[in-house]
C-alpha cells in the first residue's frame, strides 16, 4: 500500500522559509512522478509544484514560481518543497501526491492517485 507522509510545516513570518518533506513507502518511488497541492480554509485544493519522475522535469503554479521549489532524493524516497519569500496568502494544508502511473514526464493534467495526510504552512504578516 502506497503511503506518503508529510512533515516541515510550521508557523512563519512573511518573507520567510520552509521547506516540506514527503517520504514516500510502500512501492518503488523513483519510477513515479510526485506533485504537491495546497488547500486554504474555505478554498478549493490548488496545484503548487510537480516533479518528474527522473528529476529532469519541474512544473509550477503561476502563484509559486520562482519562490518554491519542488526537488526528489530517490535514495531517500523523499520530495521535498522549498518555499522561500513565503506570503500570507501561502497560508494552507499542503498535501503531497503521487500518480499511480509510473515514468510519467508530461506533469500538466497528471492525475494523482494517491494522497498524504497533509503538514499545515501558516505564514503571519
């Protein structure tokens, strides 16, 4: 069974940096692409970041570009997040997420099969 837990969330000024961890268990994860998402209260789930399954492709929401940063450590089974000159409006559950499709390189419209429990990001003004 697939499982993938998050951890590194916290409490941050504005300006600030966190960076998210995502270890993945239960199958072979450096054949699988890894994305992230956020979820503010009251707001629907949003794409942040997504990495192909080799590291050689990255794709960001519009919203995180150039602040974030979505990397892997295969030998590790981890995807991390590197989120920098954080904003309030950064403020959400951030959730990693894998497809049940392995060696995808195509990240735009991939879909997520499976989900972590979510690591919560609060940034302060």
């Amino acid at each position: 069974q697939v499982r993938l837990a998050e951890s590194g969330g916290g409490l941050v000024q504005a300006g600030g940096s966190l960076r998210l961890s995502c270890a993945a268990s239960g199958r072979a994860f450096s054949i699988y692409a890894m994305g992230w998402f956020r979820q503010a209260p009251g707001k629907e789930r949003e794409f942040v970041a997504a990495i192909s399954w080799n590291g050689g492709t990255t794709y960001y929401a519009d919203s995180v570009k150039g602040r974030f940063t979505i990397s892997r450590d295969n030998a590790k089974n981890t995807v991390y997040l590197q989120m920098n000159s954080l904003k309030p409006e950064d403020t959400a559950l951030y959730y990693c997420a894998a497809p049940n499709r392995a060696f995808q390189t195509v990240l735009i419209g991939l879909r997520y099969d499976y989900w972590g429990q979510g690591t919560q990001v609060t940034v302060s003004s």
